[in-house]
C-alpha cells in the first residue's frame, strides 16, 4: 500500500516539479565552471558540494511548499480524522520528496561526469564521500522544509526559507572568515569548528582531499538533522514534537566536538596520491602530478624545447623538468605539505591554465617563457617576490630567448625602461662574461640568495 502510495506521490505531486529545477539549476551552475573540475574527480565533487549554497534553499522552499499541500486544499480536519496516525500518511510524501532531490543531485553530477571522464588520470578514493554528503544534506533540507510548510502553511513561508537557507548556507561562513579588526586587521579570523555542520565547501587545490573523517562526521550530523526533519513532519502533540529535536541535538553533540576548526582551511588535507610524479621518458624527462596526468603530452614538447634553450646556452643547465607539487591555495597548510626541493638538473614549472575539455590550454605565448623563468626560482619559503628579483629573473630569461618579453598592456613605462637598459648592460659584454654573471644568478636563486640574483643588474639601478 505505501508502496503505490509512494508511486503515485512520485508522479503526480510537486516532488518531481521541485526535483526539476535541482537539476537544472545544478546542471547550469557546474557546467558553467567546467574548467575548474574538467579531467579532476575531485574538484568535480568539491564543486557539486559547493552547489548546495543554491541547491539546499531550493530543498527547504519546495519542501515548505510541498507540506502546506493539505492547508491549501483544506483537507487537515478530514485526514486528523483518520484513525491512521499521521506519520503513516506524511511518509509517502516525504519519501517521494527525498527520491526525487537525490535523484536530481545525482544526475547533476554523472552529467558533469562527461567533463572527467575522458582526461582523468586519478581518481580519489574520497570522491564518493565527498559528493555523498550532499545526500543527507539535501534530505535533511527537503523534511526541514515540509515540516515548516505544515507549521505555518503560508504561500511566503516557502520564499522565507529560500532566502533564510542562503543567508545559512552562503553568507555565514564568510561572516565567520571575514577580516578581522584592530591588530588582526585585513587578517581572516580563524572558523570556528561550527562552521563545518553546513554541508557547502569550496575552495580545493587540486593536490588537495577533504578529510574522511571530517566528512563521515558532516555525514552523521545531517542524517540526524534529516532524522529531527521527518519526526517533526509527522509530529502532533507538544511532547512529540520535543522528542523529534533529540536526534538533531545528539548529532551535534557527537560531531562538534570532533570537527577541525578552521573550516574548510582545517577540513582539507594534502593528498600524497595526487601529488605523485608521471613521467614521459622518451627524451628529456618532463614530469607532472598524478593529478595533473591528462597534461602530460601538452607540456612535453614545450618543456623540452626550454631544456634545449637552456642547455644551448647555461652551464650546467636542468636535464628534466617536472611540475610543481606544491599546494597553491591557502599557501601551504602545514610544514608537512611543503614540496620536495629539487636537484639543480631539474627546472619546476607550474601548473599550465587547464581549459573546459580538461587539457593543458597552451593558446596563449606564457608557458614557454614561464619555463625558462622557471630555472631561475627555487622554493624558499617565502612567498614574496622583490621588485628587484623579479627584475633580475625577466632579464636572465631574456638572455636565454634573446630578447625581452613585449611589454603588457597598462605596464609601467619606467619599468620597462629599467629592464631594457639591464639587458643591453648584460648582452653588450664579453660572451664568456655574460655566462659567467648568469651562472651566478643561477647559483644564487637555487640557494635562495636574493643578493647573488639581483647581481646580474647594473650597479646603478635601484
């Protein structure tokens, strides 16, 4: 009987309506960033939790809208009647909500699927569980959402939860990483651990994973949020209705506790899978991460085109040329996650720009100079790069292409003015000299010794 019950809710409610524009709304805002997951399982599963900041207010209106469906017909009085206890009757409906946001949550992300498939190279165990947190999130929504609908069966009480869920969803966690004021000004405040319980995370770097354990605890809390939702949905007397918060409260109690704080900062760890080299050996090594493996035959011919330059040129030029392992976004999150300092026969380049099919986008004239420049940095812990080292490193890279790069639109004409007079400086002397001062700067920037770089510019510029 429930069964039947639960067919005819799927086909002729609002369930299948609601489930709809999940998936189109889902659909458009991953396919719309397809260059930021594309040949990445991973970042395929982070940006389908990030679309919960839109999704999960849709599950709470449409859920209110679906629970004021007896108010609106007018028909309370008749099934409070019914010797049938009313979770018997809310179950159906609420079955069918949930089979439906699942369902649309799911294909949303088999259909950006197709943007991984073909290019990827690795794939993360933690996929799954990341992704299926969006379950119980969605569930939690659409029951929190049908229980508000039958409390206060208001045609505004739906729009209400929309705009409350985003304000919960999008703009707390931001509230809680804003800058901070007096001495931490301009300086985010660390999250609170709080801040985890919300399902939406964004911000991943590609060698990054989240936390299994942060995500089974994310997990457990929203089956007791979705667990609160349902017994709130089929609640009647004031006693059961207090009942029905218990598991909601107990899953914050177990969960809390054990959440990182930091927020998505502390939830994501570096994965050591991600960051293994592959590497194409027919030739010059040229190497990238596991992660990053669809790249491979894009950069191999430009990479070993700089190892020539370099080689045709430079004393004790780099043999290999790998890609950086480092974690890009939020710096580094620990000292653990610092990469390998290279030997000085190989060059570390970074990352090329990845385009929507999921390959290396080499269109544009940057890669090949940022792998020259490349030869000229090593990883020494400080972020910041001086005026005057930067300066030093366009003006060795142009010694190798043999001449310097044009000037970009909007640059300082001054600039430009100091590093063609370095150039000339270093290209009118003696060939046997010219190698002598770029070998230095060599030196210098693979010891990290700013005062050896900056020694190929005249004495005379600042």
């Amino acid at each position: 009987m429930t069964g039947r019950i639960l067919r005819i809710e799927l086909r002729r409610s609002a369930a299948l309506g609601i489930a709809l524009l999940l998936l189109v709304i889902g659909t458009v805002l991953l396919l719309s960033s397809t260059r930021f997951f594309a040949g990445r399982w991973m970042q395929l599963a982070v940006l389908a939790r990030s679309t919960l900041v839109v999704l999960l207010p849709l599950a709470l209106a449409g859920g209110a809208w679906l629970g004021r469906r007896d108010a609106r017909y007018r028909v309370n009085e008749l099934f409070a009647s019914t010797v049938r206890p009313r979770w018997q009757r809310v179950v159906p409906t609420a079955g069918a909500l949930a089979v439906t946001v699942v369902t649309a949550y799911i294909l949303v992300f088999v259909i950006a699927a197709g943007w991984v498939v073909p290019t990827a190279g690795y794939f993360p165990g933690a996929t799954i569980v990341v992704t299926a947190v969006g379950v119980p999130a969605l569930i939690a929504a659409a029951w929190l959402g049908m229980a508000a609908g039958r409390a206060v069966p208001r045609v505004i009480t739906a729009p209400v939860l929309a705009v409350v869920g985003f304000v919960l969803v999008g703009l707390v966690p931001e509230w809680a990483s804003a800058p901070g004021t007096g001495a931490e000004i301009g300086q985010p405040r660390p999250e609170p651990a709080g801040v985890l319980l919300l399902p939406a995370f964004t911000g991943l770097d590609d060698f990054q994973t989240i936390a299994t354990r942060v995500s089974l605890l994310q997990a457990l809390w929203l089956v007791s949020l979705a667990a609160t939702g349902l017994l709130l949905l089929g609640a009647v007397r004031r006693r059961a209705i207090a009942f029905a918060v218990l598991p909601a409260l107990l899953g914050v109690a177990v969960a809390l506790p054990l959440l990182p704080a930091g927020g998505a900062r502390g939830a994501a760890v570096v994965d050591p899978v991600a960051i293994e080299l592959v590497c194409d050996n027919d030739g010059p090594q040229v190497c990238v991460t596991r992660a990053h493996a669809a790249l491979l035959p894009d950069v191999v011919g430009p990479a070993r085109q700089a190892l020539a330059m370099m080689s045709a040129k430079l004393p004790n030029a780099p043999v290999r040329a790998v890609q950086t392992q480092q974690v890009t976004y939020w710096a580094r999150l620990t000292s653990d996650a610092a990469p390998p300092r290279h030997s000085a026969d190989t060059v570390v380049f970074d990352t090329p720009t990845i385009n929507w099919v999921g390959r290396a986008d080499l269109s544009g004239d940057y890669f090949l100079p940022s792998l020259l420049d490349a030869v000229w940095r090593q990883e020494c812990g400080d972020q910041s790069v001086r005026g005057d080292v930067y300066r030093a490193r366009t003006v060795a890279t142009a010694w190798l292409t043999g001449q310097l790069p044009a000037p970009q639109p909007g640059s300082d004409p001054a600039e430009t003015a100091r590093l063609e007079s370095a150039y000339q400086a270093l290209v009118s002397l003696p060939e046997v000299e010219q190698r002598r001062r770029v070998a230095a700067t060599r030196e210098g920037a693979l010891e990290c010794r700013d005062d050896e770089l900056v020694a190929l510019l005249p004495a005379d510029q600042p």
